[in-house]
C-alpha cells in the first residue's frame, strides 16, 4: 500500500456535545481522503449522546466505531482508548466542536510521505510569508521557543503513540503539551505545515467559556506540579518559571479573543486583571514589528527573547520552502 492511501484513524471524543458532535462528523466524512477510519470515544455522556450516536450517527458511514466508557476519565483516557483501538498508520483528531477543511487528511498524509515514525505533524499560520511551506526542529526546540499545539490539527504516526504510551492521563489541562513535552524529552522531531485547517470551537458560549476557563485554571495548576521536575530537569529552573508564566498569559489571552470576537464583555474585565502585562507588551512588540515587516519571518512565540541563556543550546529551526 502506497503512502497516500495508508488508513488514518481519526479520533473524535466527545462528552455532553450531542448537538454539536454532528457538525464535527460531517466536516470528517467530507473528507477528500477517503481511507479512514473514525473512533468516537464517549466519555460517559449523560444527555444522551449515547443513544444519539448509536441510532443517528452510526448509521452515516460503515467506517464509524463508537466506544463508552463506563465512567468519566477524562480526555487524556478517551484519547488513548483510541489510540489502543487504532488500526491506521496514522493518528489524528478532531475535538467534538470543531471542523476540519475538506482537504485536512490529504494534505497531511501527502506531506508525511518520506518521514519516519520520529516525525510528527502539525498545520498552523506561523508566518506570513506565503513561500514558507513548513518549519521543521525537535520538538525539543519548538517548546524552547514557546510555540503550543495547535488545536486539531495535529498529526502522528500511531507507532510513535503507543512507542511513549500514548498520554499521561493524570493530566486534565495541557493534554497535547504534555504529549509535546514526552516526544520532545525521547528526540522525536516535529513538521510544522504553515496552513490553516481547523475552525475551532463551532457555536461556542459565553456561559461555557466562563465555566472552562475556571476548569482550565484550576487544571493548569495540577499540570504545573506534574511537569515542574520533568522541565526543570531538561530544561532548567529559570525556563519552567517563563514556561508556567506564559502559559499563564497565553490562557487569558485566549479568553480575552474570544470576549472581543464574540462581544461578550462580562468577564473581559476580569481576563484583563489576570493578564500577565510585560509579556502583554512583549507580545504587542513583536506583532508591531511582524506588521510593520521589521520582526523575523516566523511569529515568534511572546518570551522567545527572555531566555537567551537557553537559546544558543537550541538547533536553528529549518524553514522549508515552496
């Protein structure tokens, strides 16, 4: 079997989105690439997803699985209840509430032709520069500079997944991170596509956003004492404090976007107060420079300039061009 029709094992988990699990199913099944596989993983829905799914859902296509668990576990599980039950090549997702590009599957599994199971892919916009294809470093690298998974576009070989045990499911919030953050301590390398193919969070509230970012807080927190020795033993003491402080700024900022986009100013204010303000104006620096077209090709992430200790032990990451 050639590269561009190798099985791909989509994974969709899903708690209490009943409504919103249909979008995300269509967007997959309108997929150009049509060898797949679709794993959705209940994680003991209680409004009636189950009873949804096996009388509606499982009827669209042949290629969707559905598996519940028995109790709530949490994301890290249901990922890696897919992970076990894959039987494509490659592995990827899609969150219960989001939508895919129609080409989202073929572009990956064509630029993932010629790499080994040390590779990982990831699709974003981080740069402006339309001849930049993709950057390519360690992952190593990439959480160095402070660049985040993107959200649903990501990209792996299935063999690398179950090669570290898939995810750390003591984890609540920062689920990919803490997955970057194993494949970058075992030398795995990571292909950065410079599109965008995901519209995230379809037909989100502002009632649900207020209730996950005191969840999301409260689970960064338990995340930070996980990840404290693994980073400071890599990384050292000084990069875990800019890490935990920018993950931080990066949470709120989120919020805040979302407030704005969306013209829901109640707790904008709030998001505000909590915002760390010297990498808020690191962070308005550099995108005056990247407008302005004085700042280097590539977005930076906001403290890539605070560690400079750290940053003549990093590889220079490869720009791959058109």
């Amino acid at each position: 079997m050639t590269a561009e029709n190798e099985l791909v094992t989509v994974c969709v988990t899903t708690y209490n989105r009943r409504d919103l699990l249909p979008l995300t199913i269509k967007s997959i099944l309108s997929q150009t690439y049509s060898n797949f596989e679709i794993i959705i993983v209940d994680d003991y829905s209680t409004d009636g997803t189950k009873v949804f799914i096996e009388e509606s859902i499982l009827n669209l296509d042949k290629r969707i699985k559905y598996i519940r668990h028995s109790n709530n576990k949490g994301l890290a599980s249901a990922r890696n209840t897919a992970i076990n039950n894959a039987r494509g090549k490659y592995f990827t997702f899609c969150d219960d509430d989001d939508v895919w590009d129609k080409n989202f599957i073929s572009l990956f599994v064509r630029e993932i032709k010629g790499y080994n199971s040390k590779y990982s892919f990831c699709a974003s916009s981080i740069s402006d520069e339309n001849t930049i294809k993709a950057i390519c470093s360690s992952f190593k690298d990439f959480i160095v500079l402070g660049y985040t998974p993107p959200v649903a576009s990501q990209f792996y070989f299935t063999k690398s997944l179950k090669e570290i045990g898939g995810y750390d499911e003591n984890i609540t919030s920062g689920v990919d991170h803490d997955l970057w953050l194993t494949l970058g301590l075992k030398d795995y390398k990571l292909v950065w596509l410079n599109q965008n193919m995901v519209s995230i969070n379809q037909n989100e509230t502002e009632s649900r956003m207020t209730y996950n970012i005191d969840k999301r807080i409260n689970g960064i927190k338990k995340s930070m004492v996980i990840w404290k020795s693994k980073i400071q033993g890599d990384f050292g003491e000084s990069f875990f404090l800019f890490f935990e402080k920018n993950y931080q700024y990066n949470t709120y900022k989120k919020f805040i976007l979302f407030s704005l986009k969306n013209k829901t100013y109640s707790n904008l204010l709030f998001y505000w107060q909590k915002l760390p303000k010297k990498l808020l104006l690191l962070d308005v620096k550099r995108y005056l420079k990247t407008r302005l077209k004085i700042e280097e090709t590539l977005k930076h992430p906001t403290f890539t300039k605070c560690i400079k200790g750290l940053m003549k032990n990093i590889h220079k990451i490869e720009i791959i061009r058109e």
